[in-house]
C-alpha cells in the first residue's frame, strides 16, 4: 500500500510530501477510525481570566490555555480522532457527573508536549472529553 509519511506524527494539513511505500502500522497510526489510548486524552487547561459563573444550559466564552500531555496530536476542529474541551456538572458533594455539556473544537493541531491558548465555551455542542487538570495562571 503506497499513502504520504506521517513522519513522527499524523498530519492533517495540505502540505505536500513524497510518496513512498510505508507499513501497514504507519498506516494505522494515523486512520482516523484508529482506537486511540487513553494515555492520548491527558492535559493541562490553564485558565487565562477570572471563571465567569457557569450556569446550566447558558454557553460562556473562557480564554484558556491547553496543553498536551498525551502520547499522539490532536486534530484541530471536526477531524477524527475527536479531541474537544468540554465540561462536567456535579452536584455539590456528588463524586459523579449529573450532566455533560457541549465541547468545543481544538482551533490548531495540538501535539505531544504543545500548547494552545484559545476560546473555550461552556456549553457547546456534545463529543467526547479530554481527561485535564485545570489551574490558574499565576
């Protein structure tokens, strides 16, 4: 099977590259149906402002900073596989999430070790979520 390198990681960009036979394994790393591990949803969120309050049901716009922490680049917007920012609501003193809200997209590729800073709204649409601590900038 002949398909462009993904060199040392996916690309989802319209750069062009020489073709060259590769390996059904590089092939696979970078299918976008591929089952992704867990040790690829890790991060860090920094927020960048004052947390507005958060209500159910109404979207707030965040300036945040998200970095990488996992084993494989995340695609910006609707590409596969999904990575978006999103959150979970709890009831106080509950251990367990009572409602998912939305997610929102990545605006640029994100790989292993990079950061981001970008709008995240509370409230978006529904995907699946990244696994992240969160602090304040100091």
């Amino acid at each position: 099977m002949i398909l462009r390198s993904c060199e040392s990681s996916c690309s989802f960009g319209t750069e062009r590259g020489t073709v060259r036979t590769v390996l059904d394994e590089e092939i696979d790393r970078c299918w976008p149906f591929r089952a992704v591990p867990e040790s690829a949803y890790q991060a860090t969120l920094t927020l960048l402002e004052d947390l507005p309050l958060l209500r159910p049901g109404a979207t707030t716009s965040v300036i945040v900073s998200v970095r990488n922490e996992g084993t494989e680049v995340w695609p910006w917007g609707d590409w596969l596989p999904a990575f978006r920012l999103g959150e979970r609501w709890t009831r106080k003193g509950a251990k367990t999430a009572v409602q998912e809200s939305g997610r929102t997209f990545l605006t640029a590729d994100v790989g292993p070790g990079q950061e981001i800073v970008q709008q995240w709204l509370s409230g978006s649409r529904p995907t699946r979520t990244i696994r992240a601590r969160t602090r304040r900038r100091s």
